[in-house]
C-alpha cells in the first residue's frame, strides 16, 4: 500500500468559544450572573452543539475567569455564576491593541530595512558593472590618443642631422593639422 499523508488538524472556524459565552452572557442580561448551565442552553439555543463540546466550553469558561475576561461571582471552575468583566475586559482590549500596533510597527520597520538592504545591493551592483565598464572606455580612449596622425614633412638635405623628438603625454586630444600637399 502507498503510504498516507496524516491530514493537519484545521483551524476551526467561526468565533472562538470565549466570545459565543460572552455573547450568551449578554443575551441573558442577568444582573448577578449567568450560572454555566443558563449559558450552555443560550448556547444550545444559538445552534451550538454543547453535548460534543461540552469539555470545551468549561475550559472557555475557566480560561475566561484567568484571563480576566469572565468574572465568577459563586462558585468554582467551570461551575456556578459568571459576569463579563468590564474593566478588566476592556483593559485587556487595549493591551491586545497595543501589541497587535507593535508587531504592526515591527512589521514595517522590517519590510523598510529589506527594502532598504535591497536598494543598497542594487546600487552596489551597478557601481560594479559601471566600474567594469569604465576600464574598456578608458583604454579605447587612451588607445584614440595615443595614435594621433602625425603630419607627413617633406624630406630636408641629408647634410643636417635629425634632430629628436620627445614626446610629452597627450592631455588633450592633438589638434590635427592639415597634411601639406605635394
């Protein structure tokens, strides 16, 4: 047989459970607190299967209360009566927006310094291939100068001796001059 490619636990969708009890908690509307079986048949209610995730609604509800989110006016765990916290929740609000503005900002910062890397290499490679460009001018250049045309002189009595020439380094293209005509 081929082997089998275990399949990865998806991600379930829809709200998490701790805001459905929230939600459940506010529909009730019961001034000293939702008991978790009042909030389990809101939740029945709302079309959640609570038989299947009974286990986890009481974690949600725990988890809640340590959070800060839910607050357990009697009782203990995932029994007796829960308020929403406001204070806390709304503390808890604003440190959740703040962290998520700082890996927002950290974000940024790190996209600017890739892109600002990237540029940096970029221009660093084209210094590269315009210095290796530069070399094969500049010999062609030096090449054009040093071969001016020299002016053809007609030929003087042999009686003189010739005298010699130096030659001093082109700095600037040699103005050609006209050959005499014969």
């Amino acid at each position: 047989m081929a082997t089998e490619q275990k399949k990865k636990a998806s991600k379930p969708s829809g709200p998490k459970t701790i805001d459905l009890i929230k939600k459940a908690i506010i529909d009730l509307k019961e001034p000293k607190g939702s008991s978790g079986a009042a909030i389990k048949k809101q939740l029945a209610a709302k079309g959640v299967d609570v038989e299947k995730k009974n286990t986890i609604i009481n974690k949600a509800l725990k988890k809640g209360v340590a959070d800060g989110v839910l607050k357990q006016v009697k009782g203990t765990g995932a029994s007796g009566t829960f308020r929403i916290d406001t204070a806390k929740a709304q503390a808890a609000e604003k440190a959740k927006a703040k962290k998520a503005k700082a890996t927002q900002r950290k974000k940024e910062a790190a996209a600017k310094a890739k892109a600002k890397k990237a540029a940096a290499k970029a221009k660093k490679a084209a210094t590269k291939k315009s210095k290796a460009k530069k070399p094969a001018a500049k010999k062609a250049a030096k090449k054009k100068a040093a071969k001016p045309k020299k002016a053809v002189k007609p030929k003087k009595a042999a009686k003189k001796p010739a005298k010699k020439v130096v030659k001093k380094p082109a700095k600037k293209a040699a103005k050609k001059k006209p050959a005499p005509k014969k």
